[in-house]
C-alpha cells in the first residue's frame, strides 16, 4: 500500500512526459535531464493541499524553471519492467537511485489487514492527505484501473468528462 497522491499523473516513455490522456507535458530542459531512460508511471507532485498550483505549472507549453523547482515526479510503477508489481518496484529502487532530486518513489508497505491499512489511513488523511492505494504485490502493470489496484478514500467522489454546457 502508498499514499494516494493529488498530483497530475505522469507518464514518461524514457524521453517525453504524457498525461494520462496522452497529453505532452512540457518540463524545463534542466529538470527532465535528471530523469532516468527507463518508463516511468507516477505522480507529479509538490506536497498535500497542492493541486491547483501543480496543475497550473505543469499544464503550461513554456515552462516555468522557477515554479517547477519543487515538483517531484513520484514514480509508482515501470511499464517496462518485468515481472510483478514487487519486483518492478526493485527494479526501479537501483535504476532511480536515493540521490536523485527530482524522481522519488512512492514508499510502499505490505499491508498487514485492515488494521493496518486503518493506521495508514488516519497518518495519510490527518496529515490532509487523500487516501491510501493498494496493489497486489504480484500484478502485472496495467496502463488502467484494475482490481489488482485499489483506491481507498474516506470520502466520495467520481470522474466525469463535461460533453456539453
């Protein structure tokens, strides 16, 4: 299990960024260069409570070095890794490093039952943070939704796409 981030998720094929919906996300030169050759799934993130500033600074063709300063790229997967979700997450562990300033993974931990899962839930959402994500441990990568990955909120809400106004 991992804190569910409100970020902008993030793709990175090894050369450019995409938003989920296959959009291009335009970074500064200097802050794409610390990213590593290998395909990447995450979060663009810059800290709880931080949506809205993240969204405006990452949807901008021209980027804004400055502004870009204190996003991370919170990685929880490798599209091209193999095996399942353990042992893609320590194949990423030795191609990210601990040094690296601007990609982080997401800390992961075996969810021991629903008491567990009930202590992380209160240290995530009373620090104002979303929920909690639960994977199996021996899934394989998904570019979707799946049972073998799981948000849990203690709130409600849905996604919908506005067709019309």
């Amino acid at each position: 299990m991992s804190e569910k981030l409100d970020g902008v998720r993030c793709y990175w094929d090894g050369s450019t960024m995409f938003t989920r919906n296959g959009n291009r996300i335009f970074a500064p030169k200097e802050w794409v260069a610390k990213l590593p050759d290998v395909a990447l799934d995450g979060e663009l993130w810059s800290g709880r409570d931080n949506f809205q500033q993240i969204v405006s600074t990452v949807r901008r063709n021209e980027p804004d070095s400055e502004k870009w300063k204190d996003i991370k790229f919170m990685v929880f997967d490798g599209p091209s890794c193999k095996g399942g979700f353990a042992k893609r997450y320590k194949q990423l562990e030795s191609e990210i490093g601990k040094d690296n300033s601007v990609v982080k993974l997401i800390e992961q931990a075996a969810c021991k039952g629903k008491e567990h899962l009930e202590q992380w839930m209160d240290k995530i959402c009373g620090g104002k943070g979303e929920g909690v994500m639960i994977k199996d441990p021996k899934s394989a990568y998904e570019h979707k939704r799946s049972w073998s990955l799981l948000k849990v909120k203690r709130f409600e809400d849905a996604e919908a796409k506005v067709t019309g106004h």
